[in-house]
C-alpha cells in the first residue's frame, strides 16, 4: 500500500538542522507518510 502523504525535505549544507526537522516529522500524529530526505551534494556531512 502507497502512503497517503510524501514528506519532503530538501537540504544543502543543512546538517546542523537535519536531526531536529527529522524530530518534527517523527513527532506528527499521523501515520501514513514517507519521508524523502534530498540532498544534492552537500560537503558538510
């Protein structure tokens, strides 16, 4: 079965901020989600 949302974050040299957005996501009351994590080509991590 598809999930019913897709959840995407985009980051660039984002690492610092990447565990606390992950957080917000897992934190959400609903359920049927994928979350799809875009990085294109960051140094930092």
């Amino acid at each position: 079965m598809n999930p019913l949302a897709s959840i995407v974050v985009p980051c660039f040299n984002m690492e610092r901020w990447l565990p606390e957005t992950l957080q917000s996501v897992l934190a959400q009351t609903f359920r049927d989600w994928e979350c799809l994590i875009v990085d294109d080509g960051s140094t930092d991590g």
